[in-house]
C-alpha cells in the first residue's frame, strides 16, 4: 500500500474546497500560499471537522463574520442570513469539504470516519502564544503544526482560512 503525501492532501483539500464553492454556490475562490505552520487567524466563525481513522486530524474553516454571512445566503439561498444560517452554511461546508477527504482516501486509508462538524465563535490563537491581556476568554486555542491555506474571491467579497492537521 503506498502512502499518501502530506502534498497530495493539501491538493485535495485545495480542490475540494474550491470545487465546493463552485459546485454549491458558483463562486470562484483564489487559493493562495500553503504555509507549513499554524498562526492567529483574524476570524470571528470557525467550523470544525474531526477525521478519525488510520489517519486521524482536524479540518478547520476559519472566517470572518461578513465573509460567513455571503456564504450562508449563497448556500442556502436566503435574503438574510442570521446566525442559525451561518452555523448551518459553515458547518455543510467543512463538512462537505471534510467528505471529499473521506472519499478520495478512502480506499487508501479504509475506514475514514468524520466527526460532526463544530461551529464556534471567537479568535483562533495557538497554543503557544502566551494569553492577551484583553482576552475576554473568547479565543480558541489550537495547536501549533499543520498547514494553513488563505483563499478569496478575486473582489475580496470572501476570505477564509483553511487549516489541516494530520
């Protein structure tokens, strides 16, 4: 059985994220660069999707609260979007993202389990950095290895933030 590299993983969640914004709701999302590290992500929405298996990690969606709210009105094709259709929109999409994973590596790793998606709140920091003085205990602490992936739409109308740990 060969293994996979850590590259053709992120060329999967790469693809699989854009496929998802394309496929779902036509937008074209510009993936830019791979950084082998984890840093503070300026988000205010973070969806969560633990992959369990012979390959075990987390697929995280970190974004903006403007960017989340286009998302959830494209996705769900509403007028409005508040932050019941945020969480849901956040959560198809690491969700969707997630299962491509799953499906392409599937017989490549066998049993590949997702856990539910998770949508929170707050600023994501690692766990290496020493707390903010300010901290209103609305931060989320996140390890510190894995890749992180910016991607946006060419107007800049979406930002978000992919990051892998595997």
């Amino acid at each position: 059985m060969a293994t996979i590299s850590f590259e053709e993983i992120m060329f999967t969640i790469m693809s699989a994220t854009q496929d998802t914004f394309k496929s779902y709701m036509n937008i074209d999302l510009l993936a830019g660069k791979v950084e082998k590290k984890v840093e503070p992500v300026d988000s205010d929405v973070t969806a969560i999707v633990g992959i369990a298996g012979d390959r075990v990690g987390y697929i995280i969606i970190a974004t903006d609260k403007s960017s989340a709210q286009c998302v959830a009105k494209e996705l769900l094709m509403v007028d409005e979007a508040d932050d019941d259709c945020i969480r849901d929109a956040m959560g198809e999409m690491a969700n969707n993202i997630a299962g491509a994973f799953k499906t392409k590596y599937h017989e490549q790793y066998g049993s590949v389990a997702l856990g539910l998606p998770l949508v929170v709140s707050g600023q994501l920091r690692t766990l290496a950095d020493p707390p903010d003085a300010n901290d209103t205990g609305s931060s989320i602490n996140v390890q510190c290895k894995g890749v992180t992936i910016p991607f946006k739409t060419a107007d800049g109308s979406i930002s978000i933030t992919i990051m892998v740990y595997m």
